[in-house]
C-alpha cells in the first residue's frame, strides 16, 4: 500500500498523494498492530480514555488533514461502548479534515438483528449502519458478517472479507481420511460447502430450532457421519451454546468422538469453552479478530491471525483508489 502516516510522521507517495493514517481503537490493539505491521508502519497516535461516569473520550494526536483514515475497531463485546469508540474516531477524523475514512471492522456485532420477528423489535443492523454512516465513515471492511444482508443495510461500500481458506488451511492438517464437515444450521451452508471444498471432504448439516437466545435444539440431520471425524464450522461461537447441541445430535447419530470447531469470530463468553469440551469438542480454531478474553480450561484453542487477508485488502482498495485517481 505504499505506506502509511504513523507517529514518525507524514509520507507521500510517488504520486504526491498524502498516504492514510492507520488508527487504532482500544477493542482489539493487538490486532491494529498486527495489520500495522503487515503493512510495515506504526499505527497514528490515537487517545481513548473514558470518564469516571463511563463516557468516552478520543483525541486523534497526529495531523490527518487531507489524508486517508483506516480505523481498526472490532465491536466486540461489550459491543456498546466498542461500536461508539469508533463512531467517536470516525468524527473526530472527519472534523480533522480526513479525506475519505475506512472503517476495519472485522466482527461486526448486531448482524443478527436483520430482519424483525415482530412489530415492536428493532432493526438494530440497520441502525448501526446508519450510525457508522453518519459519522463518517465512506467504506467499510469486515470479516464473515453473520448475515450477507448486512451489506442490503449500508449505503456505503462494504467489503465483506471471508476468513474460510486461512482456517481451512490451519484445519487440514488435522483432517483425517473420511472426515465430515458440519453445518450446525442451515444458515451456515454456504459456509460450511466452502470448508468442505477447501478440505476436500463430505458435507452434513443439521437443523435446529433456537428456544431462547442462549439455548438451541436440534431437530434433525441430514448426511452421514456414522462412525465419522466430524468439523462442526460457523462463523462465531458466543455462549457455545449452538456447538455443544450440535455434538450432541452428531453423537447420538454415532459419530467419532472428540470434534473439531472451526469458526471466525472467537467470542468465548463465559464458560463457552468448558461446555465446549463437556460436549466433546477438543479443539477450536478461530481468528484474532476479537481479543482473547477466556483463560486456560476447557476445550484447546488455537488461533489463526487474519491481518495478512485484511492488509491485503487495504491495499487492493489503496491501488484501486488510485488507479481511479489518476483516471
């Protein structure tokens, strides 16, 4: 991407166009360095505090005048005060005379808020697309949103990035011959084909009934996994609650023991993973696109990094922006 301003101060590129500033918030700093140093640069200087009474404070303490604005932010739990740390980024840098801000958000929460299951609920997708719009924000990069609709939500491009070959590549070598990936849902089918295409194995799915936010059954399957190595794959594992029913169902329709999961977004509440390997689930791969909150116990986690696949995509839509500069 040519490079971009950090604490060292300004660059220009070879064509005379300031190089963007790359700012960090305080969900997931591991991560903003990590693309940071994919891109070989250090990210902007970028204050976030909070008051005593909880409300937040941002200073962007590095000129970005007439620049270009990426802004790392993951709306992670807690999503609330996350999602506004980069609504406050977003103006601070559009009041500082930024020239077109990027917002990098790989796990975007209340994406399953998409559709209204009744009059009086919220679409709450929508509305913190108009939020991120509102203040400021001209593109935006996220990573395995829960729903493809999410982008139907936004005026404003986004660039849904897909974590599938980087984990299916983490995975492989612990596939054996005969192995069975696993949709715990039929929302997850896509997904789930995409695994299966990469590994090069069967695919099953199962179908479930959600009862409550936390709780699922299962109430059917369709595929073999009779005596089968089974990868349950989704997108993000919160409570866990989805994974363990779905081993459950896999074990009562005499699969192997000991399952792999594969998913995104880590979010790992709670005891997410001592439920997971009471389930049978004895490894869990996921990305660094969420800070890692849970501590030893439980199921094994291992953790793929996704700022090589992120850098990349800032720096395709880098050239393209110049390509249709020079145009």
């Amino acid at each position: 991407m040519g490079g971009f301003v950090g604490a060292a101060g300004a660059q220009a590129s070879p064509h005379g166009r300031m190089e963007p500033s790359l700012l960090s918030g305080t969900a997931n700093p591991r991560l903003a360095d990590a693309v940071a140093a994919e891109l070989g640069v250090e990210p902007a200087a970028c204050a976030v505090e909070r008051f005593p009474d909880g409300e937040v404070s941002v200073e962007i303490q590095a000129s970005v005048r007439d620049r270009d604005v990426v802004i790392v932010q993951p709306t992670s739990p807690p999503p609330d005060p996350h999602l506004l740390e980069l609504l406050a980024m977003a103006d601070a840098a559009r009041r500082a005379g930024a020239r077109r801000i990027t917002a990098v958000v790989p796990y975007f929460a209340y994406a399953r808020s998409d559709s209204r299951h009744g009059r009086r609920v919220p679409l709450l997708a929508r509305l913190v697309a108009d939020l991120v719009e509102t203040a400021g924000v001209d593109e935006l990069v996220t990573v395995d949103p829960h729903t493809v609709q999410l982008e139907g939500f936004f005026r404003i491009p986004m660039h849904g990035l897909t974590a599938v070959p980087v984990l299916a590549a983490a995975v492989r070598p612990l596939v054996g011959a005969g192995a069975v990936v696993v949709s715990p849902d039929a929302g997850r089918i896509k997904m789930a084909s995409a695994y299966a295409e990469q590994l090069d194995t069967r695919l099953a799915v199962l179908h479930k009934r959600r009862l409550t936010g936390t709780e699922v059954e299962a109430v059917g399957l369709t595929g073999d996994v009779r005596g089968r190595n089974c990868i349950l794959i989704d997108d993000m594992i919160s409570t866990g609650g989805t994974l363990v029913e779905a081993a459950r169902a896999l074990g009562d329709a005499g699969a192997a023991p000991e399952f792999i999961a594969v998913a995104t977004h880590g979010l790992l509440m709670d005891d997410a993973l001592e439920k997971l390997a009471a389930a049978g689930i004895v490894r869990v791969l996921v990305t660094d696109s969420v800070a890692r909150r849970h501590g030893p116990g439980g199921a094994e986690v291992q953790v793929v990094p996704i700022a090589p696949l992120i850098a990349d995509a800032l720096r395709g839509m880098r050239a393209r922006g110049t390509a249709a500069a020079r145009g």
